[in-house]
C-alpha cells in the first residue's frame, strides 16, 4: 500500500524517463530514438501511475479497540479495502500503526492467507478476515438454528469482539518490539518453546490492556472468550462428539468443566493444530480477573482449570502444562 506519490526516473543508455503519480511520464531520448526497452518501461511507469491513482485513501482511526473493530468490519467482503492508520496512545505518546486488513476470498490482494501478522519494526499488522471466519467455525461458536438472519447477526458480534483481541494481541507485538509474530503459527511443538511462548503470552496480556479487564471491557468481549475456552474444553475432553456434550462434561453456565475432587485432567492432544489455545484463552480470564470484582470467582475456577490442563510431549508422555512449559 502506498503512502503517497512518489517521483521516479529511470536510465537506459542513451534514454531518460521520470515519473510521477500525479502528472504524466516524460521521456526523452538523447540520440532521438526510443528503443523497444524504453518503451517497456514507460509501460511499466504508467501502470505504476495508475495502480497509485487508484488506491483508496487511508481511513484514520483513533480511540479504543472496538473503534478500530468497527472501522475494519464493513470491508469485510472488499475487494480494495482501504489501509488503516490507528493513531494508539502509548506511554511515549501517540503511537501510528499501518493496519492492512483483507478477506482472501474477496480481496484482489492478499499477501498473508489465514493469518494475522505484525511487525513491530515497522509498525505494521496485515491480517486476513478470513482467519477470524474460520477461527468462529473452528471453535464451533455458531450452533444449528433455523434463523438465519439471528445466526449472521451472531457472526458478526463473534468477529467484531475477536478482531478486538486478535488486533490487541498484534498491537501488543508492536508496542512491545518483537519483531515480526505470526497469529495463527502458534502450533505442534512451538507449545513446548519457553523463549515463543512468553512473547505470545505477553502479548495476550497487552490484549487484556487494550480491550480492559473483566470489569471495564465490554461484556461481548468476555462472553467470547468464555464461549471459545468452553468449546476448547469441550474439545478436548469430548473429541469423539465435539461439538456435543459428552458424559466427562458438566452442564452449568459460567467457565464449565469437571472441577470436583479428583476429577480427570484436561488433556490437549498434539496431534491437533494450535494444542496452546486451550491454555492461553484460560490465562486471559484468568488475568483478566485478577484485582477486579470477579477475582474470587471466574479467577479461581480459571486457574484450577488451568491447573488440570495436560499436553502430550514429543514422547507421547502426558505431562502437565507448567512442565511442558519449563524452560530447559
């Protein structure tokens, strides 16, 4: 994406040629004759003029997390969607970070699929809708229902709310300087690398800062997080009838599994993409709880929850979480 017309001049022996986005390509010749070269590159030239002529402007956005959820969701289906420049205030002041966000289905340019990358050295983040899509039909948030128009309604809430911690959890790769780190990467043994996974965990923790704990953010964003862990969980210890209840899973409301004396663990298989999501949507309810109303409750069931997590290793022994994560 452009960030505003640039002037370029090329050479070719005896040939001259400069351009600009915003006026005609001149060339000139110094012996008088326009090679078949020279004419390649005046093409070249003004394909270039008109690619930059035709671009959307850049939308500015400023304010909280939602404020930028609600800039990206009506060019969810865009086949140009215009770059986003969202205008974040950090300690040093006021931080600008490039947001080019796509849907690879309908985008006639998509240079991550499935993906939501940042990189922090050059305060950018391109992310493709169509993970946030997948990640709701993955998760199996969406049930059966007769209603279509209830359904989409709910799709759209369920991106609007995960673009907010996909985007905070990216913003937080940024403001933190790590580099570049991919979203959706995090899988198979990646879950066993210490040094990984305390940027991605750092990151969820930024996530926590930008969307607000679970008393100051907005209830929708909660509710998804509750409503990914439970399928998580439910995944894990119902594989067999997934998205369905089994007989190990309680029926309640709230953070549910088996938390009763002695009951079983919870284990991730390795054999699953992304076996560390289970862990890490725990760990932000649990964060998220912490010094706030819900401390005593969501904040203790998450972290007996957490406590019971088991994670195959490459030996295919059941190991806890906290061993699985030790740095060796």
């Amino acid at each position: 994406m452009s960030g505003g017309p640039i002037s370029s001049k090329f050479t070719f022996g005896d040939f001259a040629l400069s351009c600009h986005p915003e006026s005609r390509c001149k060339a000139r010749s110094i012996s008088g004759h326009l090679t078949s070269a020279a004419l390649l590159i005046i093409i070249a030239c003004l394909i270039s003029s008109v690619t930059e002529a035709n671009e959307p402007p850049a939308i500015e956005v400023s304010g909280t997390i939602d404020k930028l959820a609600d800039a990206i969701l009506p060019l969810w289906t865009s086949r140009d969607p215009p770059v986003i420049l969202y205008h974040l205030k950090v300690d040093s002041g006021d931080l600008v970070v490039t947001i080019e966000s796509y849907n690879s289905l309908f985008a006639k340019r998509s240079l991550y699929k499935e993906n939501c990358v940042a990189s922090g050295w050059e305060k950018l983040i391109d992310c493709d809708l169509h993970m946030i899509d997948n990640l709701i039909d993955r998760f199996a948030l969406i049930g059966r229902s007769t209603n279509d128009r209830s359904q989409t309604a709910r799709r759209v809430e369920y991106r609007r709310t995960l673009l907010m911690w996909v985007l905070g959890h990216e913003l937080g790769h940024v403001v933190l300087k790590h580099g570049l780190s991919d979203y959706d990467e995090i899988k198979g043994m990646h879950v066993f690398d210490a040094a990984g996974q305390a940027k991605e965990l750092e990151a969820d923790s930024y996530s926590i800062k930008v969307v607000g704990n679970i008393d100051t953010a907005l209830p929708s964003a909660y509710s998804t997080i509750l409503d990914i862990t439970n399928a998580l969980v439910r995944k894990a210890v119902c594989p067999k009838t997934f998205p369905k209840l089994c007989s190990a899973m309680p029926i309640g409301v709230g953070l549910i599994f088996d938390y009763t004396p002695g009951a079983q663990s919870i284990r991730v298989a390795m054999t699953g993409s992304h076996p560390d999501y289970v862990a890490r949507f725990l760990r932000i309810l649990y964060e998220s709880a912490r010094a706030t109303s819900q401390e005593s409750s969501l904040g203790i069931v998450s972290r007996q929850a957490i406590e019971l997590l088991e994670v195959e290793d490459s030996a295919g022994r059941w190991i806890s979480l906290n061993e699985a994560l030790a740095p060796k």
